[in-house]
C-alpha cells in the first residue's frame, strides 16, 4: 500500500502518525511551509496519488484531514489507535469511549490518537511543499508567539498546572516558583482560564494544549474527562488535591492529599535546599 504521511514538524505526534503509516505500507512524508491554511494544503495532498492518509492526532493534522476528506467526498476516521484492512478502532470523547467502525472506501483517510503509537525514531524522507494558497490566504505578517523566553508548554518537560482549587490568580504565585525550580511550565484547567485566572494558552486539555511532560504535577485539579485528555501524554503525573475522592487520583503515579497551599511551597522549599549553593 502507498501512503502518504503528513508530518507538522519532529515531534512525538508526527514520529506516531509515521509509525501508523509504516504499519499500513511503504511511507513518504511530506510537510508544508509557510502560511497555515488547511484548504491549500488539503488540495495539495489531495492531487496526490496515495492509497491511505495518515496524519498527526492534532488539530491541524485532523483539520486538513477533513478538508481532504470533503474535496474528494472520501471518509476519514480521526484519532485511530487500531487498523486491521477496514476496520479500524477509534478513540472519541477524549479518549474515553473506544469506536469500532469500518471504512467503507479503497482510499484511505486516517489520523493517529495521540500517543497510541510508538513513535519512529526518525521519519523518512520528508519532501517540503510550499502549497499555493490562490486568493483565500494573504500572509501579511509573520509574528512569533512570546514565550518571554520560557520554555512552551507543548515543548516543557515539566509542567505544572493548576485548578480551582488554587483559588485565585495570585494563587499561582506558588505554581509558578515550583515551575522555575524545575524548569518547567504552568499549566491550568479550563475552569481556570474561564474564571479569567490565567490565559487560554495555559489551558492543558481537548480544548487547550495537549502536552506530553517527562513529569506532569496537577494541583488542586479535579480530573475531569477533559483534563486528562490533555495530559494524558505525560510519562509521570503526580497530583496534589485536598479531597481523597478526586478523579485525578485514579489517574496518577503519585498522590498527595492534603492542602495545596502547604504542600508545594514544602516542594518548593525542598528544591531550593537540595541545589548547589
């Protein structure tokens, strides 16, 4: 089978979505350049020959995957974590319901979950495309996110996030020395962010940043369904929360229960006592 694997960049995501590819076939690799615009690039790969389409779980990758999918009137099944011919298992509501479903089409347009692939530990040969966007996208200036020199929360590997029961903006005060003292990054629930407490680039979760930290520390976060879609990625998760019966405990490596507001400025105080003077 030829497929063809839309890679966004060398990250884990795109390494998985080759590991998907090579699983189905012979995998070529192509990334575009320049503006983001998913109805140039779908009608890129569109006008390819390929028998399948994989690409990354991201919401890139699974946006130009639809439009593919609309310009050639194909099916797509996103966030596929099985394929066996045209059957393939798939994940929805963030990972808690697994699908069983068939692809009824020769052609076929599949995106990896996150993290349900091994990723390669190098892609093939990625061919680089510069689409042409036609009249639909003007680039008039091209503007670098400011980190202030931080490290990103997608790229950190630590990151430390907080929920409700910080219980203020100034309440990440805390959150935030912890993240320094391990090179780190804050993160934050939705419920946060809604509460107007830190903003939406902080959010962890389906509607945020997905992240995949060596080390992910939840603070007084529940663990709703959402949440943990985003940090599920994680290699460890210790979570920290007052309440013995919160969600997130059934998802971590390692759990605190107590007050927050005690227990990471100790973590804090630890830190600082165990670095060279």
């Amino acid at each position: 089978m030829n497929v063809l694997v839309l890679v966004e960049d060398d990250g884990e995501l795109s390494l998985q979505a080759v590991a998907l590819a090579q699983q189905l076939g012979t995998a070529t690799a192509v990334r575009f350049d320049g503006a983001y615009a998913p109805a140039a690039w779908a009608s890129e790969l569109a006008g390819r020959g390929w028998d399948a389409l994989v690409g990354p779980g991201t919401d890139r990758g699974n946006e130009v995957l639809a439009h593919v999918a609309a310009q050639l009137d194909l099916p797509f099944a996103a966030n596929v974590t099985h394929v066996r011919g045209d059957d393939v298992t798939r994940q929805r509501w963030g990972g808690t319901l697994l699908e069983e479903a068939r692809v009824h089409s020769e052609r076929k347009l599949l995106t990896s979950a996150p993290f349900a692939f091994t990723p390669v530990t190098g892609p093939p040969q990625v061919e680089t495309v510069t689409p042409e966007l036609g009249d639909a996208v003007r680039v008039v200036e091209h503007i670098a996110p400011d980190t202030g020199g931080k490290v990103s929360l997608a790229d950190a590997k630590v990151v430390v996030s907080g929920g409700r029961g910080v219980g203020s903006s100034e309440g990440f005060a805390i959150i935030e020395e912890l993240a320094a003292l391990l090179d780190g990054a804050v993160g934050c629930s939705r419920v946060v962010t809604s509460a107007g407490w830190r903003p939406h680039t902080d959010q962890v979760g389906q509607t945020g940043t997905k992240v995949s930290p060596d080390l992910y520390i939840a603070c007084g976060i529940s663990g709703a369904t959402q949440h943990i879609a985003g940090c599920k990625g994680a290699k460890k998760l210790l979570a920290i929360n007052a309440d013995p019966e919160a969600t997130i405990f059934a998802h971590a490596d390692y759990a605190v229960i107590g007050d927050l507001h005690e227990i990471v400025p100790a973590i804090s105080a630890e830190l600082r006592k165990a670095r060279p003077t």
